[in-house]
C-alpha cells in the first residue's frame, strides 16, 4: 500500500496515458476485450507499461478496466482471477525494472472501470450486486500487490458510489477515482461537480477527479469547480480531444504540445496529479511530464463549507435557511401510518412530490412505527424515494440498524437524523456518518436530559463536534439542534431555544437547526406561533429548520426573511413564490359540475367541486350520484372508442382527487375495497408505464391495489399475493425477453396459491401469447382489467 | 475490413422536431386532444423540453452482404432482413442516442403521482428521441448522400442480442451512457440504436 500523494509532494504526480489506443495500434480489433491481452499478448501490455514509465509516468494503471465478473462470467473463455493477477503481475514487473533501472519507484493502481450496467431504479442491476462486483476485483487487487486502486471512467454517481464504498470497505488501499464530466459539466446521470465532490469526500477517497469524455480545452469549468470545491487532491486525464481520420489515419484534434500546455494551466490552479485518457500516447505524457515538472504544486485548502446532496444534487448548509420537509412521518399522520403498514408508498411518494414542489430544500424521511420491520422499510423508502425526488434526504432514525440500511443504498450525502450527547449514541452513529459520509444532525440532550440553561446545551454540542473529531467527522459537518420545548408547558421554553441558538452559532461556529412545530403544542393558532417562533429564530442565524412545506404561512417566513436580509437575489425566489398563491386565487369560478370535471379530467376543479357539494349532500350520496356514474361514463365512452386513454387517466385522476376529498368526510372506513390485487412488472423488465396506468384504474373503480414496482422476481409477487390475501395477481411485460419471466411467476402463483388468478397484459402479448404461458386472462388494456376485476371479485363474492 | 472512429454527439431540445402525430399515436390519444388533455400536453413539453439531454455516438463500420449473412467489421450476423436493407451498401452508420437519465426520472416521479402527465411526458420523450434519431439520420444523409431507411435491433429478423455488438462497437455506454440491462433492454429507457446503410454509388 503506498500513496502517491503523500510521497510525491515537491512536485506534479504524472499519472499514465490511453491503454486502448495502444492496444489498438497493435491489433486489437473492435469488439476483443483488452483485458483479455493480459492473458494472450502479455507483450504488448508491457510495452504500453514501459512506454508510459519511460515517458514519465509515476503511477502506471493495470489493464483491469473491464476485469470485473459481468464481463468475465464464472465458467468463461477467461477466468477472472486470472486476468488480474496476470495484469497486476505484468505492471509490477514493468514497475520494478524500471526501478532497477532508474532507481525512481512507481506506483501501480488497480484500474477498475465501469460494470457496464446502469444500476436501479435507471437500469437492472442491484447496489449490493454493484458492491459485490467491484468488491471481487478490488481483493484481488489487493491480494496481487497493487499499490492503490483507481476508479475511473464512471458516469453515474451511484455506481461511482459502489465502486468506491466496494474498495474501501474489502481493501485498507488508497482509492482514487475520476468520472466522466461532459461539455455541460455533469455525469451522464446529471449531477454536478460538487455532488460528485460531497459525495466522494463523504466516502472518504484520497483523491477524485476527472477522465475521458473530452479534451482539456472543455474542461476548465470542470477543474474549476472541483478545485473549488475538493478538500482532497484533484486528478486531471481528459482525452486528447476528439478523433478524426485523416488521410486514413486517426487523429485526435488536440495535439500533444497543447494538451500539456492547457494541463499545466489547471497544475497551476492546484490539480495534484494528470495524465491522460483516449487519444494519449507517450509522447503526450512525455510533454505533459516535462511541462508540468517546474510547477510546484498547491496544496488543496481545507475547504470550510458543507453539503448535503442527492444522487444529481446538492444543498449546501448555510447558503440559505434550508426547509427540511417534516411530512415523511408516520407520527400523527393517519395516512402515511397506512401507507407503511400497507407497504403501500404512492402516498408517501406523493407527499415527496408536494413538498418539493412547493420549496422544500431537504426531505425527511422517518418510518419509525412499532410494528413494522423499520431498517426494511426505510430502506426501501429511501430507495424509491431517489427514483421520484431529487432533493437531498434527512434519514430520521433512532435505529442504527436502519440507519445503516438507509445511508448504504442512498445514492448521495445524507443529513443524518440524529445523534445526540448520549455516549451510547454517539458510538453508535458516528462510525456510521464517517463510512459512509453525511451531515450530522445532534440534538442537545444527554443522559440527564435537556438541560434548561443555553450553557447546558452547548456543552453538550461540544462534546458531540469532540467525539465527532475523533470519529474523523470535520466540524463543518454537524449541525446542532438546540430542541424547541413546548411554550405552554413552560413559558421560558421558546427564549431559551432562541438563546442557545446565537450561543452556539458564537461560541461553536457550527450550522443549526431546529424542529420548530414542537413550540405551539397544545395551544391555538399553531402556525402563526410557529411562525414568529421561526422568524426569531432565522434572525439568530438559523441555518434549517424541520418545518411543513404545505403550510403557506411557513414558507412565506423562509422567502420573506431571504428577501428582507439580501439573501434573494432580485427578489427571484420570494416572487415566484407570491405569484403561486396569486394563481390560485384568482382561478375563474366558471360553472362546472362535479361530473363534468371529472369527465373532463380536471383534478383540482373535481377536488373543490366534491368539497363544495359535502356541503350539502352525504358522502356516500356524493360517491354513488356523482363520481361513480362519471367514471362508468368515461369507461364507457372509452369502450366505444370515443375517447382515449390519455383522458380516461386524466378522468381517473381527477375521480380520484374527488374520493379523496370524500374521504376526509367520511367515517373511517365506510366505502370498502372491491377486493384486493397485487400488481407488478416482471423480473427483468424495468418498463411500468402500463402497470402504473391499470393501477390508477383499478384504485379509481374500488379496487386497493398492492403495487410491487417493476422487475419484481416471481417469489416476491407470490409472497404478495399470499400476505394480501388477493384472489387476482395483474402481471406486465413488454418484451419478448421477458416472456419467461412472466411465465415462471405464473407457474409459480398456479403451483403455490391455487385459486388466485393472473391477468397479463403488456406490449408483446397477445391472448394466444398469453394461453400459451398459462396465464388466466389476457387483457389488451387498463378498462378490460377493471372489468376482469370486477368479474373476478363480484363473481366470486355473490 | 475498417471501422471510423467513434463520434459523440448532442442536441440541444430546441434542435429536434418532436412531432405531435408521433406523440398522439404513443400515448393513444387519436388524432386530436380537447382543452384539458391539450394543456396537459403543454405543459408535459416543456418539462420534457427542459429535462431533455439528448446525447449519443456514432461510429462507421465496412459491410458485406452475403445473404443471410452481414459482415461488418466488428462482427458477423445472421438476418435477412438487415441483408436486404443493406444490399448494395459497402459501409454502414451505427449509432445510439438517448434523451438522457433525466427523463427516466421524470417519467418515474409522476408514475408515482400523476399516471396521466406520467404516460404524456413517456409519448413526448419517446417523439423526442425519434425526432433526435430523425435529426442524426438528416445529418448522416448530408454527409455520405444516399442513405437505406435506418434499421433496429429486433427489426425483421434481426435479433435484440445484436445491441449487445452494436453497443460494444460504438462504446455507447462510455461515449453516451446507453447500457443494456440483462434482459436487452436499452437503459436509459427512452434510447434507441439503429443501423443506417450508406449506398454505394454515393461513394
């Protein structure tokens, strides 16, 4: 194990140049996987390992790229193990002539490139399977005497996550990795430098940066910002700009004087370490090493600020009062209560969606009921919740199991949900944030409590930023809740609150934040206290707050304190958010019936109209007279052709915004489910458009539907369909290829839970198709599936 | 036999025709929406719009037709119905193109809480990538002149597994970020690859 960078300080680290491109020049053809050369023409490997060692290069890469088991199965032409050890074997001898030769010692990096696979919810394959993938190669790395591994190459931040927390946690190797920024300065999955940054500082990397993609002349922005933002070294290997044939010859349009002379612009602004991708040759590092080689090089400045981030973006804490959305919560909340114990999260999504869309910055997410299997479902929730929202998440949790769970598959940088002065605690989150990177919530309370005086509590926010520090944890990442206690249960409570605020803010230095609602328990007119609660405590220097983001009254105390204290360039967002309500207000009142909103697929209108007439008609009246026949209409005129499916959804929606204003009337209850159906995509087919469209259809006619996402494999629909006790199982594929899939579930549910039907349906089938896999019924669209249901449950009920 | 090089592209959403009759058709909207389903509409467009990143690579390969067989030069392929969509061409185009991660996620936020904007914004991108593909198509026929009506994986008889060949040839996963799942399909989900003959006495 070494490290260039702490070896290599009075100088430039130079890594090596292009592998492909040489291999290519001698003879790799297109499609032969390069790796595969380590095997077959060790020569020519060795060749491009000396060439660069001779050019310059301090660190040389193994030709590991694609080594990894997705691309070597077990039982292949090539054996895995056989490829490292063999790539690893040919760099270290290159590396030890070399020293024998000139006495310089060269580092070898395990190269490790992408898996080639998109990971969930964008493509098929799982984050463990991901780990486990780069944990493989990355032993054996270790156990063949790599020096240090290098991640290059990735374009999507999450498989960048795996590939780094895999190193990390299977190998005690420095790691280093690089990703592919386009012209645009972002991944190919969207996020930016400085979530690239937060995330992989969070994970603790010696060193990242940026590779491939394109020539150095595109990709000032991009050092740019990561030098602005990285604590740690910052690596530089573009490509040598983009190729061309010329006179049959490629040529890429970046020639090797100009991509040394534009690198040695970015060493001076503090790049630690370049090299190059496509295009390279010795002869470019050979010029980048000389030209880089008077440069002395800048030490990366500890940088002060923190962020917390999703998979694509960023918040950074402090740039402004950052609303943490409070309503993933299942305390005093009905719905989300039932949405958990159903398993059911299109609520809780939902609720993900409103809160982003009227300002939240951070979503809380807390799944802290009794009796559900908490670290499962958080997990699960955190998960979907990256495929819907791309708002940073606060995981809030007082199991570390769970915990733990939560910040693995999360796909950025969490703000941590808490830890507080307990010893207990401490020992058991922090070793958490530290692996796995996150921002640090800690609440003043300990062993003996909450203590009364402001001093108390910042002793023990010292106490926590101290253990902390021992754990690794920089101060920039706590923030420190000094707890809202309940005014009417003590009238100092609020002041001492607000004291503690400034006093730690002083004294500390560190970000804070607070849960504000907590302040008007049990007295009237809450939102306004906690309103002027907030106000105050924004103007000590709060830096978030766990607040409602559906409350107006709430928000309008975060735009209306940003715009009073400059912090609302031109007034931007504090105006958009004042032309909302605007819009909403002044909405024509034209005349309209509730059928007919509903028929014409006017969502809020349907809402307003059904709370209008609960007014003066009973719930179920409003059901049974006005939503049903609505729907049955559009089913109907649907049927017939006379409309499409596009308003047939539209008009489910909006009958579905008219039941849910019904249900706030209604005693608990009343209205039963028609029956219960378990709803998935198949294994393998990642495709839902259409479940989701048969879903909100059969919701809208009655039916509770037990969504199971997509590529879903065959033992989970069954275990689904025996947990709900459903009687109809609705299956979707869309191609060819997962046919079988689809098949195999069908067998199973016939074999293991006779007496429950299966419907398919989906872009490939057909009824004949669908005979054929043993299916129970085919259905060609959502309406024909409601009818199915219909029959299945009214047939079987009468 | 040679090969070109790999050539990235983008274009940005205002460089497309996303076509409304391909839209329509996607979403099994007929032919013409009432006021409600054309506001939806609307607004789906201009988040597509905005979500859009419309990347991709191409990359020229030699072809030899010898029926049933395609040579390229990169692999060999059984299927008549590419041999007949290239007989009389010499070289081939072979791209793969995506609207971008963005999209996926858009589709998947509102699946959870609009199904309708879901299945709209879906249709949309799926016209959008269709117009990219048009728009490379265009710019592939003013450079090499005569071209043969582009061709996909799973076309006739021309198998899905070829993506797998196509995707490695073009590098589409390093140059664009199109992957393949283990079951073929493309990821992001609103990509697509083809292949388009470029016709010999053009040359």
């Amino acid at each position: 194990m070494r490290n260039p960078f702490f070896e290599i300080t009075d100088r430039t680290v130079v890594f090596d140049g292009a592998t492909g491109t040489l291999l290519q020049a001698a003879g790799l053809r297109p499609g032969e996987l390069p790796e595969t050369w380590a095997l077959t023409r060790p020569d020519a490997i060795r060749e491009v390992h000396r060439s660069y060692l001779e050019a310059g290069s301090d660190l040389i890469a193994t030709d590991t790229f694609g080594a990894n088991r997705l691309k070597f199965p077990e039982g292949g032409e090539f054996p895995l193990e056989g490829i490292v050890r063999a790539a690893v074997a040919l760099a270290r001898e290159e590396a030890d002539a070399f020293s024998a030769r000139t006495g310089k010692k060269p580092y070898v990096a395990l190269d490790m490139g992408p898996t080639g696979r998109l990971l969930k919810p964008l493509g098929d394959l799982d984050f463990e399977g991901a780990v486990s993938v780069f944990s493989e190669v990355a032993k054996l790395g270790e156990k063949y005497g790599v020096d240090c591994i290098l991640i290059e190459t990735l374009n999507d931040s999450y498989e960048l996550k795996a590939a780094v927390l895999a190193a990390k946690e299977s190998t005690s190797l420095p790691v280093f990795a690089t990703c592919v920024f386009d012209e645009t300065g972002r991944l190919l999955t969207g996020a930016d430098p400085l979530t690239v940054v937060s995330l992989l500082e969070g994970l603790g990397v010696d060193a990242l940066g940026v590779n491939c993609g394109f020539g150095p002349d595109k990709l000032g922005g991009v050092v740019d910002d990561l030098l602005k933002y990285s604590s740690v070294p910052v690596i530089v290997k573009p490509n040598a700009g983009l190729p061309a044939v010329k006179n049959g010859k490629t040529e890429y349009d970046v020639p090797a004087d100009t991509f040394a002379e534009l690198l040695s612009e970015m060493v001076k602004k503090g790049a630690r370490a370049v090299g190059g991708c496509c295009g390279t040759t010795p002869e470019y590092i050979r010029k980048l090493a000389s030209a880089v080689a008077g440069i002395k090089p800048v030490e990366p400045p500890k940088k002060e600020y923190a962020a917390v981030c999703s998979g694509v973006r960023s918040f950074i804490i402090g740039s402004r009062p950052a609303v943490i959305g409070e309503r993933i919560n299942p305390t005093g909340k009905k719905k989300i209560k039932g949405a958990l114990r159903a398993e059911n999260y299109g609520e809780i999504f939902d609720e993900a969606v409103k809160q982003e869309e009227r300002g939240a910055d951070i979503l809380d997410v807390n799944a802290g009921l009794p009796e559900i299997d908490e670290p499962a479902v958080l997990e699960t929730l955190v998960t979907g919740l990256q495929g819907i929202t791309s708002l940073p998440l606060c995981i809030d949790t007082s199991d570390p199991v769970a915990m733990e769970r939560a910040l693995r598959v999360y796909s950025g940088k969490a703000l941590i949900n808490s830890v507080n002065g307990k010893d207990e605690i401490l020992d058991a989150t922090l070793p958490l944030a530290a692996k796995y990177g996150g921002v640090v919530i800690g609440l003043t309370l300990d062993e003996d409590g909450i203590p009364d005086e402001p001093e108390g509590r910042l002793a023990i926010a010292k106490k926590i930023v101290e253990r902390a520090a021992e754990y690794g944890i920089e101060k920039r990442n706590i923030v420190i809740d000094p707890l809202v206690l309940t005014v009417s249960a003590d009238p100092l409570a609020a002041k001492r609150t607000l004291d503690s605020v400034s006093l730690i803010k002083k004294e500390l230095g560190v970000a804070v934040s607070l849960g504000v609602s907590n302040v008007s328990f049990g007295l009237p007119g809450r939102d306004r206290l906690n309103s002027v609660f907030l106000a105050e405590a924004l103007s000590r220097g709060l830096d978030a707050a766990i607040a409602n983001p559906l409350s107006d009254t709430m928000m309008g105390v975060f735009t209306s304190h940003a715009a009073l204290t400059g912090a609302d360039p031109g007034f931007a967002r504090y105006i958009a958010a004042e032309d909302g309500k605007e819009e909403k207000k002044a909405a024509p009142a034209a005349e309209m019936t509730l059928p007919a909103a509903i028929e014409t697929g006017l969502s809020s209108r349907a809402a307003e109209l059904t709370a209008a007439l609960l007014e003066t008609t009973p719930p179920l009246e409003v059901i049974d007279k006005y939503i049903i026949p609505a729907l049955d209409r559009v089913g109907k005129a649907f049927e017939e052709k006379k409309l499409y499916l596009p308003q047939l959804l539209m008009s489910a929606e909006a009958a579905g915004a008219s039941f849910d204003a019904v249900k706030k009337k209604m005693p608990r209850d009343a209205g039963a489910s028609k029956g219960g159906i378990v709803l998935a995509t198949v294994k393998g087919d990642i495709h839902d458009i259409g479940k989701n469209i048969v879903r909100t259809l059969l919701e809208n006619f009655g039916f509770t539907v037990y969504d199971l996402g997509r590529d879903v494999p065959p033992e989970r629909v069954l275990e689904a369909a025996i947990r709900h006790k459903v009687d109809l199982v609705g299956l979707s594929a869309l191609m060819t290829t997962t046919v079988p899939a689809m098949e195999e579930t069908i067998r199973l549910i016939h074999e293991k839970a006779p007496g429950v039907r299966v419907v398919v349906g989906g872009a490939v089938l057909t009824r004949e198709y669908a005979d054929a896999i043993g299916a129970d019924k085919y259905c060609k669209d959502a309406m024909q599936t409601v009818d199915y249901a219909k029959e299945v449950y009214e047939g079987r009920r009468i | 036999m040679t090969a070109g090089v790999y050539e990235p592209f983008s274009f940005g959403a205002d460089e497309i025709v996303i076509s409304p009759r391909e839209y329509m058709r996607y979403m099994g909207a007929g032919t013409e929406s009432d006021g409600a389903l054309t506001a939806l509409i609307d607004e789906c467009l201009g988040e597509v719009k905005d979500a859009l990143r419309i990347r991709g690579v191409t990359r020229t390969s030699d072809v030899e037709t010898c029926a049933p067989a395609v040579r390229f030069s990169f692999c060999e392929i059984e299927s008549r119905s590419l041999s007949k969509n290239l007989s009389g061409c010499s070289s081939a185009v072979l791209f793969a193109i995506t609207a971008g991660a963005g999209i996926d996620r858009l589709i998947s936020k509102y699946s959870a809480v609009s199904p309708s904007r879901a299945l709209v914004i879906d249709a949309v991108a799926s016209a959008a990538v269709e117009g990219a593909a048009n728009k490379l198509n265009a710019l592939v026929k003013e450079r090499f002149g005569k071209t043969k009506p582009r061709f996909s994986p799973g076309f006739g008889d021309l198998p899905l597994d070829f993506q797998r060949d196509l995707l490695s040839f073009t590098d589409a996963g390093r140059r664009a970020g199109v992957l393949l799942t283990e079951s073929m399909m493309l990821t992001p989900m609103k990509s697509t690859t083809a292949i388009i003959g470029i016709c010999e006495e053009q040359k």
